[in-house]
C-alpha cells in the first residue's frame, strides 16, 4: 500500500561525473562524462516509481548512485532521514540491509562457481544475521518465495535457465528482509512469457513484504503495468515525473511523446492512422550536453529559449513536474 505521507527516500540535486582522462602513467583529467546531471525526486513508502529513458541516459548510473555503488559527485540521497552520501563504508553496509539491488543480467550478476545455498546465504553470513541450519533454512525459504523448489539449493547457476536464475538474483535481493530494492531492468534479458513471471513475482513480494521500488526499463508497457508514478530520464536528467495514467493519457514533455509515440497500438485501425514523432539526429554525448535545454537538439518544437537557458525542473501541476520552457 502506497504511502504518500511517508517518503522512505528522497534524492537532491543528484550528479554523477566519471572522469575522461588522457595519458598512460600520469593519467590527467581531460573532461567529464555527466552520466547522472542535477536530478532530484521522491520515492513514497510501498510504491513503484519507474524509470524509463534512452539507453545511455543514465538510468542504471542512477539506480547504482542511490545505492551508493558508485559515490555521487555532489548531492544528497537521504534514505530514512539519512543521507547516504556522507556515510563511510561500514555504515553504508549497514544500511544495504534495508535497501538492495536485483541486477539487469542473471547470467552474470551469479557467480558461476558457487552453488544457489552459497549465494543466497553470503548475505546473511556477512551480517552476521544466521548460520548453520537456521541459514539453510532460510535459503529453503526463500527459495520457496521466488517459485523455486528449496531442493535446487546444491546446484550451480549453469544448470538454470534466464528466468530461474533471475528468480534466484529476487531470492539472494530478499535474504536481509530489505524495505526498498532498486530493479535494474530485471527484465530485459528474458523472454516475454518469463518477464510477465518476474513482474507478477515482484508485485506479489511487494504485497506480501511491503517493499519499495525504483523500476528502470526500456518496456514502455511494462513500466506502465508495474509503476505508480514514471520518471523519464534524457541525457542524465529527469524530464518529467508524473503519474502513471497522466503519463500516458498526456504528456508533458516533448521527448516523452515522441517515446509513447513508438509505443505500438494493438488496434491496427488507430494504429494506422496516428501519427509518429520521428527524432532527427543522435542522442549528444554526455561528455559534452547541448547548451540551454539538453532536449534541443532533436526536439520537434524547440525556440530559440531552448537554446539559451536551462529549463527548471518545476511542478507544473499537483504531482506532475516537468523541465520545459514551453510547458506551463
């Protein structure tokens, strides 16, 4: 159940740089890659907050930002009334016990040398949190959450497909009993028949558990099905951030009505006769954004404003914030 009231996070002016270097010994900074630019949000206790953008965008640099995975730049990511971006090591370990990550790619975020018992349980082994047969145990029932048989304990990642394997990914995220989970397209290196399996599992866990989630993917029909608000993200910022129905009912922006645009209609009637925005050129590069808006190089509308200054990320409606000159 979706707490307004209750932020369990929120992220401030949010930068992630990784330099660019020139040299072979002495390697000096030559520029920076703006991989995450200034993006602040909310996330409630119990929602889905989803996250959709272009590949290279700065999703996944975002999700792995929050989780303290890669330091941030500057800002602030306060999880709790804590922020996460002043913590030491030994702290941070402390909080990934409430907040943990299922990553994007099952055949290599296993270890292919150590069984499903051993990767599960390392969590729990390195919180000192149960050992022995009550850490079997709770393997076993784990397994048992994720759709597993708790005999599969003994084997090897190989001997699983793409959709075991992510559920075993869910079981090893759920062993710390965490209260939010970033999913980091957890989805997209499976089948359709097996992602629809995962998203059910997840919403089924979130029920159960309680949990949070931010949910990054490309799908924009998935993200629509599994979220409760969307953010979209374009050359390391946020666009727009708003309701799931308003998304899609009326966007805001234009970037994202050019994405919903290339959404297909599974009526051929209506399909045939809308209209597609097509964007002319290439997404610039992080390294070096586009003076004024970030948008206005492929942007079907844009003034000369766009070109000069940066738009602000405002709430141009209650709940609906959106980063355009031309939206009012």
């Amino acid at each position: 159940m979706i707490s307004e009231n209750k932020v369990l996070l929120k992220v401030k002016n949010l930068k992630k740089y990784f330099p660019i270097t020139s040299g072979i010994v002495f390697q000096n900074p030559v520029g920076f890659v703006k991989a995450v630019d200034d993006i602040s949000f909310e996330v409630f206790k119990g929602e889905t907050l989803g996250l959709i953008g272009e590949s290279g965008c700065g999703k996944s640099t975002t999700g792995r930002t929050i989780l303290q995975l890669y330091r941030p730049t500057s800002g602030e990511v306060i999880f709790e009334g804590t922020n996460l971006a002043e913590l030491k090591e030994d702290a941070i370990r402390k909080i990934r016990r409430r907040a943990q990550m299922i990553f994007q790619d099952p055949y290599s975020s296993l270890n292919p040398r150590t069984t499903v018992y051993d990767i599960i349980s390392e969590p729990l082994k390195i919180h000192n949190i149960a050992t022995g047969k009550e850490c079997l145990e709770r393997v076993k029932d784990l397994l048992d959450k994720v759709g597993l048989n708790s005999k599969f304990a003994d084997r090897y990642p190989h001997e699983f497909s793409g959709g075991q394997r992510q559920r075993i990914a869910i079981a090893r995220a759920l062993a710390l009993n965490p209260e939010f989970i970033v999913c980091d397209e957890p989805i997209s290196a499976l089948d359709v028949s097996i992602q629809a399996q995962i998203i059910n599992l997840l919403e089924q866990l979130q029920d159960e558990l309680g949990l949070t989630y931010v949910f990054i993917a490309h799908d924009m029909s998935m993200v629509r099905h599994i979220s409760s608000r969307v953010a979209v993200m374009y050359l390391g910022k946020i666009v727009e951030l708003t309701d799931r129905d308003q998304l899609y009912k009326n966007p805001s922006h234009p970037y994202t009505k050019a994405l919903l645009s290339a959404v297909p209609i599974h009526d051929p009637i209506v399909e045939e006769k809308r209209s597609r925005i097509i964007l002319e050129g290439d997404v610039p590069s992080p390294a070096n954004p586009p003076k004024g808006c970030n948008f206005n190089t492929r942007c079907p509308v844009a003034e000369k404003q766009c070109f000069e200054e940066e738009p602000i990320f405002r709430e141009v409606s209650t709940g609906s914030w959106c980063a355009c000159h031309l939206v009012s």
